[in-house]
C-alpha cells in the first residue's frame, strides 16, 4: 500500500511540475503560468482507492489477532472484492 501510494504521489508532483512555471518575484511573491502540458488530475479517479482502501483493512484485519479461520475469510473477502 505505501509503495503504490508513494508511486501515484510522484506521479501527482511530476505531473503538477510539467504543468505548471513558478516564478519567485522580488519580494517573496510568485507568479504561476501553464506550461501547456495538461495536468493529470488522477487523484479525482477512484481506481486507486478501490486498490488501497480493500489492501489497508486487510492489513489491519491481519494485525487484530482474529482466529484464523475468521482471517482467513474476511481477507479473502476484502481481497476479491
């Protein structure tokens, strides 16, 4: 979960940094123009969550300390689904 996480966020920052030109002005101010690159606003799709979100209540079903048989089931469950 944290490698997939880590992943899209540099996919995000990589993509905001190809979009946009930050300037620093005298006096601390900044002016941001587009570049023309599009940006991938991937964060309103819900593809990663359906990947993420089943993945961290596994994990957190695995560290419950459940009977196995209990486990067992509601990872499979979490995973299939």
């Amino acid at each position: 979960v944290t490698c997939i996480t880590t992943y899209r966020n540099f996919g995000y920052y990589n993509s905001w940094v190809e979009a946009f030109k930050v300037v620093a002005n005298d006096g601390g101010d900044y002016t941001v123009t587009l570049t023309g690159t599009p940006f991938f606003d991937e964060y309103r799709d819900r593809g990663d969550w359906m990947l993420t979100l089943p993945l961290l209540l596994i994990e957190l079903i695995l560290v419950m300390k459940l009977p196995h048989e209990e486990t067992v089931s509601l990872c499979w469950k979490l995973g299939v689904a």
